[in-house]
C-alpha cells in the first residue's frame, strides 16, 4: 500500500485530497487499474480568479491566502505521511503576470512545489480519470470540463485521442465580467453570457472534429452539484438532466447568491458559480441535441492520483503514452505541412542511434520521448520559410500545445530542433539561456544525436532504412543499411558531426554494417518516399 496526495490549485477555490493506493487489480480488459480509498479531502474557498481575470495579475492578498492554503495543505500531507504528491496549478495563475511569485512562495513558505499546467495536460488529466471511471473505449466520447477560469474539450474516439481545446470561457471569468450586485441574473445579464459563450465556443463545436459523439460527459464541481439537483437516471452512471437544468437555471438567475445556498443548501462559492456552469454546459449540449450529460464526479484530482498510483506501481502505459505524444506531434506537424516522411524517418534513426549509446550519454527514457518529438518536428518551421528554418522550428514547438509534454520539457524539444543545423547551442542565444544547467546539457547530447539522423535522410528520400552505432578506439562508427548510392548522406554526417564531437569527444564514420535488429516498434515504418523539392547542398 502507498499513500498519495493531489493538490489541485483552481481559479475558485483549492482542493487537497489524500489517498491510500492498494495493490493493483486486473481490469476486465486486461489493464492494472489503482483501486484508491479516501483518507482525507480538505478544500479552502480561496478564489484566485477573482482579479486575474480583470487586470491580468493575482493580488497581493489572494497570494497570502493562497500560500496559507498551501501551508495547511502541507502539515495535512506531513501527518498522514504521503509517500507522493503532486501539485498543479491551473488557468488563474497561469494567466497570471505574477504566477512565479505564488509558485516561489509556496515553495518557500510552504514547502509545496507547484507545477503551472497548461490547459492541454489539464485535459489529458481529466481523460484519464474519466477513462477509469467509465467504459467508453468503444464509444466516441466527448468530454467538457467546467473550471473557474476555462473548459477543457476533448474528444475520444474508441479511446484515441482525435482533439482536445482549452477555451477561456470559465465560471468565474464569466461571473466576473458580466454579473455584478447580488447575483441576481437580469434578461441583460443572460443576453452578454448567451452572446459571449457562443462566439467563444460556436465556431469550435461547428467544427467537424467534435461531430456526432456517442456520449456527452461533463466534469467539474458545479456538474455534480447539478447531478445533484437535476438526476437523470442512465445505467447506473450519475447523469444531469438537461430539461431540469433549463427550469432550475430560470429559478436560480431569478435569486441572488444568498437566497440560492440557503434555498438550495449550497456554499456561497458555488451559489454564484453554478449559474455561469449551467449556461456553459446548456450550450455545449444544445449542439447535439442531448436530453443529460453524464457525470462521472472525478475531475483533475482523481486523474493526478491515478497517474501517481500507476507509476508507483509501474502500471503506467509508457509504450501508450509515448505513442500518445508522438500522435500530438504529428497533429502539430501536419498543422503546418511538415514533410511527414522525413519527420518519421529521422526520429526512428535518432532513436536508434539514442539507445546504442546509452551508456554514453547516460540519458532517461524521457529524454528518448524528447529527442523523438524533436525529430518528428525539427523541420517545421520550413512552413514559415526555409531560410533560418531551424529558428522558425524553435518558435513554433514552443508555442504549440503537445499534450504530454510539459512546457519544460516543451523547451526543450524546441531547443533540441533549433539546434539541428547551423550553429551550436549557445548561452548567448536566449532561448537557450533560459533552459536551466540540466537541461542545456540535455539539449545538447540530443542536438547532436539529432544532427546525425538528420544527416542520414539529407535527401528525404529515407535512402538509409536502419543504423547501429557503436563505439570503437575513440570513434564513433555508425553502420548504416539501405540505399548503396548514398555519397551524399555520408558526406552530410560528416559536415554535421562537429556538434557530436564537441559534446562527446569522438569522431564519426558511416560504414556498412547490415542491421540484424528489426526496425524500433515504438514508430511506424516510413511510409512511401516523398522526394525532396530542396537542393542536394541545402541542409
């Protein structure tokens, strides 16, 4: 047994829940799933949101309160010895121009390390708590969770990942921005929200991608406090009732915050929230013509500690996961007409070359996922123009979302495929000062590792199909099968190998050297060479 903790810092309020995780059992589909039994759930009313989403800053005061939070938070998971937390932050102080300051004084004063989640891993997590709550693998399902500062969209379908969005259409910005006084909901009120919640959604649920899902699942307090007040009996799930929810959002805007607790039996942070909540999840449902929604009652929390439970245990679905971000990277590249060919077949060659010297560069399987997505993406920025097309690559990766990969490590994999050609990693480039000191030296074992594999497809025409590399009296020998007419490829790695040779003090060669191994089942094949429009010299 382990005992795990989930800090969940939201835009209306913070929530710590603590856990005991026994050993694992065997899901009717073969999968080791965590069973958790509650230890502990304690939540404090501190709403970061309030002035964010006005002025663009948490206060002074909203900080206080919310690093006394924490403080508590900690002596909690001090007293009942958690093994392992995490702690993430979500859309008010990642919006926020003074976020940093809040995560150094909980690391500070608190001593909760806070990680700032991007809306992307916001969905990822929430997935994952609804994939083990609910049997919906053999569905196309599609999920809205309700925050205080944004929802977070995401379809599935038959259990992949076809597209997930983060909006900025959450209850306490909404509450913030158009209700003021009481409360108390005027026809006004109700015309600015209707308006400013389709503009903001309408065009995304027009989209195809979201078309005809099985099933309609919201997550979030103020949805199971709707489950709550309008049931809709569905197989055994907890579910909301749409029709009810219409009469009682008429009998709720019709009350102020004080009249709506002590009719409804509600904490006043949910009294004034759960209005804005049930105008959001109304107009989502009404693009697909649904009679309830289904409600598991899981959220952010449950998707971090099941997370937590699984890697301790070792049940997590790494081959998964890793296949799940090289799909979100494929998203992201063909976005923006990447050569998909060459992607795939410099990241299975840079992963090649990874695993035969992993006693050299001594680098963690992240750092594999890393340089794969590096690779899959590092032309890129030929979208923007060839010409610097690295730099464009950089750019680019840095401000897509990846989900997956934390925007550290996000920084990482734009360095590494900034890094590609032309000059070396330099402190003096900002990009790369930025980067902390592990994180340099990261970048540029896989730079270099990266700077090869791109050599070997120069042509993009994946003349070189397999590589082995190993290690010889101060050499490094790179044993390549394929294509015998591959002058060019050669001459390539040895024009690029000076970055190899900087971090790791060995010279390179390419011989023949058939490869007995089968191609890395972690990527495809490549599919059908594309040829190159570039010039042979061009790099």
């Amino acid at each position: 047994m382990a005992r795990f903790a989930a800090i969940d810092i939201g835009s209306n309020a913070m929530r710590l829940r603590i856990v005991d995780v026994d050993l694992p059992v065997e899901a009717n589909d073969n999968r080791w799933l965590p069973q958790l039994r509650e230890v502990l759930a304690l939540r404090a009313p501190v709403r970061l949101g309030r002035e964010v989403f006005l002025t663009g800053s948490l206060t002074s005061q909203a900080i206080s309160s919310a690093t006394e939070a924490l403080r508590g938070f900690r002596e909690a998971m001090d007293s009942a010895k958690v093994d392992h937390y995490r702690a993430v932050a979500t859309s008010a102080v990642r919006e926020a121009n003074n976020g940093s300051l809040f995560v150094e004084r909980a690391r500070r004063e608190a001593g909760v390390e806070v990680e700032i989640i991007e809306g992307v891993e916001e969905a990822r997590l929430v997935q994952l708590a609804v994939r083990r709550k609910l049997d919906i693998d053999e569905q196309r399902a599609l999920l809205l969770d309700i925050g205080g500062g944004s929802i977070e969209l995401t379809l599935l379908d038959h259990g992949e990942l076809r597209a997930s969005q983060s909006l900025p259409v959450g209850t306490v910005r909404l509450l913030e921005a158009f209700i003021d006084g009481d409360g108390t909901m005027t026809p006004r009120h109700a015309r600015l929200i209707g308006e400013y919640v389709e503009r903001m959604l309408g065009k995304h649920l027009q989209d195809s991608a979201w078309a005809n899902p099985d099933v309609l699942i919201a997550t979030g307090g103020n949805i199971d406090t709707l489950a709550n007040l309008c049931p809709f009996p569905f197989a055994g799930e907890e579910a909301v009732d749409l029709a009810a929810t219409r009469r009682l959002v008429g009998q709720l805007s019709s009350m102020s915050v004080s009249e709506r607790a002590s009719t409804f039996a509600l904490r006043p942070d949910r009294a004034d929230t759960i209005v804005p909540a049930a105008y959001i999840l109304l107009h989502v449902a009404s693009h697909f013509d649904r009679s309830h929604v289904v409600a598991p009652g899981v959220g952010l929390k449950e998707g971090v500690l099941g997370e937590l439970a699984e890697r301790y245990f070792a049940m997590s679905n790494l081959g998964g996961e890793e296949e799940g971000i090289r799909k979100a990277c494929i998203r992201v590249g063909r976005r923006y007409q990447f050569d998909e060919t060459h992607g795939i077949t410099v990241a299975r060659l840079a992963t090649q070359i990874f695993d035969d010297l992993a006693d050299l560069h001594q680098l963690g399987a992240r750092a594999r996922v890393l340089l794969r997505a590096s690779a899959l993406l590092h032309d890129v920025g030929d979208f923007v123009r060839y010409e610097a097309h690295h730099k464009h690559s950089c750019y680019i990766i840095e401000h897509s979302e990846i989900m997956g990969i934390t925007p550290t490590e996000r920084n990482v994999v734009a360095n590494v495929a900034r890094y590609h050609r032309k000059s070396f990693p330099d402190p003096a480039h900002s990009n790369f000062r930025d980067l902390n000191r592990d994180d340099r030296a990261t970048v540029r074992s896989l730079a270099a590792i990266l700077r090869l594999a791109d050599a070997l497809d120069r042509e993009h025409l994946s003349k070189v199909v397999a590589v082995s590399a190993q290690v010889t009296g101060g050499c490094l020998r790179l044993g390549v099968e394929g294509d015998a007419d591959r002058e060019l490829e050669e001459w390539t790695v040895a024009r690029k190998a000076g970055l190899f040779r900087a971090v790791f003090d060995l010279d390179v060669e390419v011989v023949d050297a058939p490869i007995a191994r089968p191609v890395s089942a972690s990527l495809p094949p490549p599919p059908r060479p594309i040829r190159s429009s570039r010039s042979p010299l061009e790099g």
